[in-house]
C-alpha cells in the first residue's frame, strides 16, 4: 500500500478492498470520459447546434462532467458495501466481547469526574 504505514495496514484489513474500489472508480472514470467526450464530440460534428471550433472545448467539458459524475457514483456505491460490511463485522465482534470494568473516575478539586485523565 503505497501512503499507508505498515502498522495501520494491519489494523484495518479493509483498506486494500478500498483500495480496489478507488482504482475501480478511476478507470470507470477515464472510461467515462473517452465515451462522453466521444459522442459529444461526434453528436456535435455530425448536428452542429454550435460554431465547429467551440466543438473540442465542448466535447472536454461534457467528458469532464461524466467522469466525476461516473467515478463519484462508483465510489458512493462502493463505500456503502464496505460500511455494511464493516457495520456487520462491528456488531459481531461486539457481541463476543466480554465487557470491562470501568474504574471509578477520580474527582477533581471542583467537583469534576473523569476530567483528569492517567
């Protein structure tokens, strides 16, 4: 993992899989600009609404526009499986967790508990 130390890697196992969803939404993101730019460039040229040198310009915008709209989508998608995934792993483990016992919280010279902390 490249901007992930080795010692968060192993606490979260999951950051691989969000990995593989980032660069899922990437190339479906390039995907979907070569596809919008495409037709919007071939749209234009063939029912020219608009003068033929604002074309390129046009079909870059329209591109743009459709790979955010593409890669934001996969990567909301994609982020709700996870957390549900993480949401069903959380409440199982939660559930096999034996709970500890709190100590009693030392009380400051004002009458403030759990404010000092050890």
């Amino acid at each position: 993992m490249d901007s992930v130390n080795r010692h968060t890697a192993r606490e979260r196992p999951d950051l691989l899989e969000w990995r593989k969803c980032q660069g899922q939404a990437g190339l479906y993101g390039v995907l979907a600009i070569v596809i919008g730019g495409g037709t919007m460039f071939a749209g234009l040229s063939v029912f020219p609404p608009v003068p033929k040198k604002y074309i390129p310009l046009l079909s870059l915008g329209f591109g743009a526009g459709c790979g955010w709209f593409v890669s934001h989508r996969a990567v909301i998608s994609c982020h709700r499986s996870l957390s549900m995934d993480a949401t069903f792993n959380d409440k199982d483990s939660q559930s096999k967790e034996i709970p500890s016992i709190q100590r009693a919280q030392q009380e400051t010279k004002f009458g403030d508990k759990g404010f000092l902390k050890e």
